[in-house]
C-alpha cells in the first residue's frame, strides 16, 4: 500500500506499507517534519524507517493482549499490526492516520472523535462470537495498547476506555477507582474510573480525556527525542528532553505522580503509562496529560503475605525501588496526607460487592487496607528527610535497555 502518514489535515510523509504484515517498507518522502511524530528519529529529512515502525508498531494491539491470537485466528488476520490498515491507523489518543494514494479521504469523515465506529472488533476483544460477514474492524480498538482486555464504546455520546482485569483476582478495575480517590483527597491531576460489572466480571471505565485537537504523546516518545548520555540520569533525562520540547511543568507532575505511585505501590508505571498533551494544530505543548493507567497496583498479582511484607513490590519508570524513587522528590509541602483518613473504610467499600468476593477474599482485602496504611507511614518517614539525602544516583536507575522494553 502507498499511503500518506497524515497528521489530522496535514500530510507529513509519504510512506509503502506491506498489506500482509503491516510493516513501513519505505519512506519516500517527507512533507511536514514539524508533523512527524514525536520521537521519530530523522535524516535528511525523511523519518528514519526503523524508527517510524517503532511508533507504528506502539499503536498496535501488543501480541502478549490476553485473548488476541484468539481473536487473529477468528478474524483469519496474521498479525495484530495488520488490523491497523483496516481503520487507516485512527486513535482516539491522538490525530495520526494513514491515508491510501489516490483516495479520495478527508479526516474529518473518518476521524472517530467526530465519527461514529464499529465494535465488531471489541465485541470480538470481549469473546463475542464472530458475527455474520462482512465485519466492520473500523474501531480505535485497534489501536489500544496495554496487555489487559479492553475496548472503546460510545456512550451517551462519550467516548469511553472499558478494560479488564488479569486472572486470578482481576483486581486491577478495582485498583483504578481506589488510586483515583487516592489522587482525589491530594489534588493530584488524574482521569476519574468507574467500577462496571458484565456477566458477573468486574471492568473499569472511564471518558477519554484526549478530544480532536488534542495528541496524547507517550514519555516513552518524550524520551527518545535526545540520545541519554551514560552520565545523566533516567530521570534527569527525561527532564531534559522535556524541557527542551517546551512542555510546561514537567518537575511538578513528576513528583506528583511518583508520591501517588508510592502510596499506591503502582508496579507498571512504565513510559507509556504517562505522557504529555500537545495541541495537534498549532503544536503546542499543553502540559503532562493527567495520571492514568494505575490498576496495577496494591500487589494486583500477589498474594496477602506478599502484599503485607512489600518485599516483592517492583518499581519503574526512574529507579529500582518505590523508596529511592520517592527520594526523587524535592518538596513535600503540597501533600496533605492527613486528607487520606478512612481510606481503609473507601477499599473495604469498593470490594464489598458481593460478586467481587468470587476473585477476591476478606483476607485479601484487609491485606491491601493495612498496606496502604503502612505505605503511608513509610511516606511520613521518607518526607521527612534531610534535602541531602534526596539525590538522583545513576547506579540506582532503572537499566535503560530495561526501559525501553516496557516502552509498548
């Protein structure tokens, strides 16, 4: 296929993609490289093609999705890569599509913030039965990354993220609506979830917070606009690249989000789990998107022993440990910890649906309402550190290599 890489109106190269595997085969123009998308290396010109698959392969159903070799066999698709040509590359988290030569397309028609779309393809997702041919796959689902089930829905003329939990507690849709009071009480910028029951299994919901003049940029796009010297910092690099992007704020809603991350013993705070808004038009940066992508927290996978010792808790994207992450943090001033009182009693009410205690038991849920409690003791001793203890070691940094595997 010879198409156009399209940024809303704006025709930014002009690349041959491979119909079968989905693959960018070659790039043999650039129109608009301020239109590129971000992150994408450049020579000459011309988006780097290694590059620009990578991007294009970060809007792609990740092939480790629960359930999509099911739903490839169903569909008789030999790659999830390849259902992004059946919906011209659309989103609903920023305005890039592909647009085939010598068809006569205008974003406006297509683009789903403005336009209705099938959801064949999330029924599918959902383990549907494959309707009657033909099946529309003209669905932003296509372009939904993350390992969890998950779909688009319009309702009540909102567009609307549903997504799932991983076996066996599903806890993670529970998760999503504790972290959001978390932030709530400390005046933490984040995207409000909603528990949902379907056939007796719990999902989170929540509106898109991305609309049609908007693109949702990954920190994992952020960081790969500079190359890291060995001597800086994971997290100085970062802040680096983001300075010289020009978003706005980035120190404040960093340490922000590695306080809620802490207390909520977030494991999957990966550079795709966070990122930054940017006007689609004009280019400018808005300022970081606000927190989202926090179910996998409160040892979501562990059991009660594991989550009440907190010795297995992993951390990312900056250091090792949720402890040294934390020391990343200059100034605690902002953080009313005393408005955290009877959040106890908020987790003990998000579980007490009584189809919840087919996945999760009492004893399970105490064990997350004493950690929390413990992880905000461990919050008040950290705080209350000297400023010369508060430093940003290198030889503590999460492996770059290790970084960039979380990155889709």
């Amino acid at each position: 296929m010879r198409c156009l890489l399209m940024h809303r109106e704006i025709a930014a190269a002009h690349l041959e993609i491979d119909d079968d595997s989905g693959f960018i085969l070659k790039v043999n123009t650039g129109y608009a490289p301020e239109h590129f998308p971000v992150g994408v290396s450049t020579s000459k010109g011309l988006p780097d093609r290694a590059s620009l698959n990578e991007w294009w392969a970060d809007r792609t159903i990740p092939a480790s999705r629960s359930g999509i070799r099911e739903v490839l066999d169903t569909l008789g698709i030999s790659s999830p890569r390849t259902l992004l040509l059946h919906s011209y590359g659309l989103s609903l988290s920023d305005q890039y599509w592909i647009k085939p030569e010598n068809v006569d397309l205008e974003w406006s028609q297509i683009n789903f913030f403005d336009n209705p779309f099938s959801e064949d393809l999330g029924d599918i997702l959902f383990g549907s039965r494959k309707k009657s041919n033909p099946l529309n796959l003209s669905s932003p689902d296509s372009t939904s990354d993350g390992n969890l089930k998950k779909r688009w829905k319009i309702i009540e003329g909102k567009r609307c993220l549903i997504k799932g939990g991983s076996s066996p507690f599903r806890q993670q849709p529970f998760n999503e609506v504790i972290a959001s009071e978390v932030m709530k009480r400390l005046n933490i910028p984040h995207i409000d979830y909603l528990l949902i029951w379907n056939q007796n299994t719990p999902y989170c919901i929540c509106e898109d917070f991305v609309n049609r003049d908007i693109d949702l940029v990954p920190a994992w796009r952020i960081y790969q606009t500079k190359r890291k010297p060995n001597n800086v910092s994971v997290y100085q690099h970062f802040l680096n690249c983001a300075q010289e992007l020009g978003i706005p704020d980035v120190p404040s809603f960093l340490h922000k989000m590695l306080v809620a991350d802490f207390l909520i013993a977030n494991e999957d705070r990966h550079f795709n789990n966070f990122g930054a808004l940017r006007n689609a038009e004009n280019l400018e940066w808005l300022g970081m998107a606000p927190i989202y992508d926090s179910g996998s927290s409160f040892g979501y996978d562990k059991v009660p022993g594991e989550i009440l010792s907190g010795k297995n808790i992993i951390c990312k994207p900056f250091k090792k440990s949720h402890n040294e992450q934390l020391k990343l943090v200059k100034d605690f001033s902002w953080v009313r910890i005393e408005n955290l009182s009877g959040m106890d009693q908020f987790i003990s009410n998000i579980f007490s649906n009584k189809r919840a205690a087919v996945f999760i038991d009492q004893n399970r849920i105490d064990a997350i309402a004493k950690s929390f409690g413990k992880r905000i003791i461990d919050f008040k001793t950290i705080s209350d550190l000297p400023e010369s203890n508060k430093s940003d070691f290198i030889d503590d940094d999460m492996n770059e290599n290790i970084a960039a595997a979380y990155h889709s």
